[in-house]
C-alpha cells in the first residue's frame, strides 16, 4: 500500500533510492495512526471552514496529483480569501520535489510580498 501510494505522489521520475527514503518514511509512522489518517479523509469535510482562513494563503497544486486531485486546489482557491493557486504543470502531490527549484521561487516570492 505505501509503495503504491510513493509511486502515485510523484510525476516526475523518481531514483530508487528516493523511492526507498520516501517508502521509509511512511515505514516510521506507527500503523495505527495511518490508519486513523486515512479513515479521516473519508469522513472529515473541511469545506465550511475554509471561509475562516484570514491569512495571505499560496496554494501550490500540480496538475498531475492523483492523491487530491488539481480541482481541489480551485476549491480552495475559491473559498479562501486573499488566496493564491499557483498550478504546477509537471507536477504530482509532491511539488515540492517534482519542481523544486520554482517550487522555491514561488515560495520566496509569496514571502516577500
């Protein structure tokens, strides 16, 4: 199941051995709270809450997640104020290394505004 969930978090390729630190890291959690996690995106609804969020918000989505799909992320767009959906167009759930380096930059430039 984690393997399965490592090779769906990532678009872009992925060498073996980050592929094996990625695995490990799920391996280090204790079961039975993955489990309880997983339970809970089943069941929670977080929607309504959005409306709250009152803090300048960046949301960077990959077009390619296929853990919490790119829709999503317009969702929260659109229910956050003062929200930002910046769309990666080569990446998966993990952005952050999919494409990292403007990853960064856009993480740098939403600081600095």
């Amino acid at each position: 199941m984690l393997r399965d969930f490592g090779d769906m978090f990532f678009f872009q390729y992925i060498t073996e051995p980050f592929s094996y630190w990625f695995l490990q890291l799920g391996l280090e959690a204790a079961g039975w709270s993955t489990a309880a996690i997983a339970n809970t995106w089943l069941r929670e609804e977080l929607f309504c809450d959005l409306g709250t969020i009152n803090m300048p918000t960046l949301i960077i989505h990959g077009i390619h997640d296929k853990v919490v799909p790119f829709q999503l992320g317009e969702v929260q767009r659109r229910g956050i104020k003062n929200s930002k959906l910046i769309p990666f167009q080569y990446s998966g759930h993990g952005s952050f290394y999919d494409q990292r380096d403007l990853f960064n930059e856009e993480l740098m430039n939403f600081i600095e505004e």
